[in-house]
C-alpha cells in the first residue's frame, strides 16, 4: 500500500492521469415520506474500489447510495444520492469526461409508480397492491452514448451466477463484469467476498479475501484490460 | 443523571423493580434474497427510552429492528429482529412478565404476500405488481390479553398528528401515547425531536431537545402515569 500510495503521488499509479466514476451502495425507491423499498447493499465493495482505484493513481468520482460510510482516502469527490434516477442523473454527469465506469452499486430495479406526499394508512382489513415501474438502467444508458467510458458491471445473484453473469456482458455492452454470489452470509452484508471476472474474451477468478483486498485485484485487473482495449 | 445512576443502583429510581419492554428501529419486510421494505426509523428514540428507563431503575428488555446502534448502558437484554412478524414474537415473549411495554418500534404495517427464494429478474418492459399483506399489530395484539402490561405507543405521522394519536390511543386501547411529526427534517432520522403526550383524560408537550433528554422527560411521565393507574 506504500508502494502504491508513493506510485500514485508521482504519477506512476495503474490509473494515472484517469478519471473513473464509481457507484457504490444501495438506491431507496419511495413509497410515501415514511417507507421506501431498499435493498442489501452496504456499500463497502463500491467504497473500496473507490479506495483502491485512488490508491492507483485515479481521480475518483464516487456517486454513493444511502449508506453510513466514511468517505475513503484519496477519493476526490463524493455525490450522494438516494434514489435509482439521481443516481442516474449524477453518474451521467460525472461520466461525461471520465474514461472508467465501475457501476458497484446495487440500484433498485423498480420504484413505486407514484410517491405519496403523506404517510398511507392501514386499512383494516385490506391488503395493499404496489404499482412498480421499471428504474432507468445506469449501464445501459452509458453503453448507448456516441463514446462510453470503458464499463464495469457487477452481477450478484442468489443462483446460476456465471450464466447471468456472461449475459449482462454481452446484453449491456460492457468491457468487464464481476460476479457474486449473494445470500447465505455472502456478498451484500459480509465483510468478505469473492467475485469471478469476466470480459468479452475471457475470465479470472478472484479467489476469497476481504473486499479491500480484492478491490486493489480487481483495479489492477481493470487497468490491464483498459490498457489493452483502449491503450 | 449520577442522580438517576445512583438512585437507580439503590433501587430508588421511578421504575425500579418494574420490567420494561421497549422496541424500537424499523422493521424490513424481505421481498425476495435482496430487495425489501423498509422505513426511515433510526431506533435511536427507542434506544433513548430504554437506556432511559434502565437509569430510571427499570430491568430492561430492549427488541430491536435491523439498525447499527449499540446497546444503551444498563439495558438487561437485546433480542435483535429483522421483520414485523419476528418483532411481534419477541415482544410477546418478552412481555409476558413485563408491568410496562413502550412500542417506540416503527412496525410495517405491510409485507410481502410471498417472500421470493430467488432474486426476482427484471422483465425488460414490464411494470410489476407487488401484493402486499397487513402485518399483525403489536399493541392491539397485548391490548387484548387479559391482563395486558401498560401500554405507551408512538404515533410518527407527516399530518393532522394530534387528531391521529388521539384516535390511535382508544382505538388500540393504549395507556398513554407519544406523539411527533416526521418529514422536513423532524422526528425519524434527525437528533432532536419533540413529542405530545396524551393519556385518556390528559395531555403534555415535551418541548424539542435531545432524543436522551425527550427520553428521560417521557420515562417520568410513563412512571407517573403507571404509579396512578396500576400503582
């Protein structure tokens, strides 16, 4: 960490002289001002890549969700956002001049049609029907610009990890995506991970540590791979 | 407070000999493995009154949702819960021997029908349909046993609170209820708050101050109460 930390202060850090936006943590849809649909996402994963791609040279945008996390050494600017659709919205704009994407948070796939302005009441007796609407896709919606910064995905999924994992690569057009499996203690609210790399011609797989750990594997994995496609 | 300490130490404080229940913190509704329904409950209310009713000479059991709080000073026993239905166990059992329940918990009123096992997939296009159950109601769960204990409530309403607390504390047949407004930066996740009491032939204002000090006013006014009711 010295070592990287001296790289980067002379400017010879993996990703010297980029810029790279990462999103991190959960999105909280809304329901009315007192509920709201969430998800597990604690943040710690995004953060750390923030840290670690700080820590190699990177001016680092980081877009975080509704977490409680201390903003990571080295990050240059942090923009918090509760929502799916200002978390789009602060990500657009700090991607503009960016040339590394790492899309880490867990955005909510859907919201809730319409946000009440006051608190719904019970009603005795009767059950409750929640109209959803689809949530914008942050990935997607980069990958459709004229000139995409250089996209990372995150895949956590409960089964058939790999699978869906290769398909999100291929569906959004992205250049890399880490996969997880979540659930059982694993992933989301766990202080350590373990997540499988794949890209359009290949995959690693990043074996068991703490999520500092592999944030720094997977920084340098993502250098390499801008390196190679974008030069 | 070395007075309520020491007072409490030699058995002298407002509550002492009695056992007090407090829940408090949201509660998350599981959607499937990664998505729920949650509220904008901190606990620290409901932590405030346990410790509170701890220094006031109470043996304390404190039911807790999913928050990142430790366990106030004195507190006998934390029974951590994540949803409505766990939350209502844990009370119950727990109040069985209890003289006082003070639910501080912001309860969901709704869960899911079905809790999926698999993350749910987005289908590209389509709205979704969430069908959502009453969850039981905890007070008027203890309200109807046959010797139920003392029983305060909160009412965390956006509008008309007053009218809505009054009407809650028959309707649920509560002792005393505690009533504040939420929403522009009050009552949920701010530090201070302030509070309305109301008891079936009274009422009091509680000025806005520190969640410990609201804490230790309500916890007087529960002991007054419980000594002319029951005393």
């Amino acid at each position: 960490e010295l070592r990287d930390a001296l790289a980067a202060s002379f400017g010879g850090g993996a990703l010297a002289g980029l810029k790279v936006v990462v999103s991190a943590g959960p999105t909280y849809e809304d329901i009315d001002p007192v509920r709201f649909i969430g998800n597990r996402s604690s943040g710690r994963m995004g953060f750390a890549v923030a840290e670690a791609a700080a820590a190699a040279g990177a001016a680092v945008t980081l877009v975080a969700g509704p977490v409680s996390l201390p903003t990571p050494a080295g990050v240059a600017r942090r923009v918090d956002v509760r929502s799916a659709a200002q978390m789009q919205a602060a990500v657009l704009e700090a991607a503009r001049d960016a040339q590394i994407y790492v899309g880490a948070a867990a955005v909510g796939d859907y919201r809730p049609q319409q946000v009440a302005e006051r608190k719904l009441k019970k009603q005795a007796g009767a059950d409750l029907v929640l109209q959803l609407a689809e949530n914008p896709d942050i990935l997607a919606t980069l990958a459709a610009q004229p000139a995409p910064p250089f996209l990372v995905g995150f895949a956590a999924e409960t089964h058939e990890v790999a699978a869906y994992a290769q398909d999100k690569l291929r569906r959004k057009k992205l250049d890399m995506i880490a996969a997880n499996e979540v659930g059982g203690g694993r992933g989301f609210e766990a202080g350590d991970n373990a997540l499988t790399l794949y890209w359009p011609d290949g995959s690693l797989e990043l074996a068991r540590t703490s999520k500092a750990a592999l944030a720094r594997r997977l920084v340098e994995q993502v250098a390499a791979r801008y390196r190679a496609v974008r030069g």
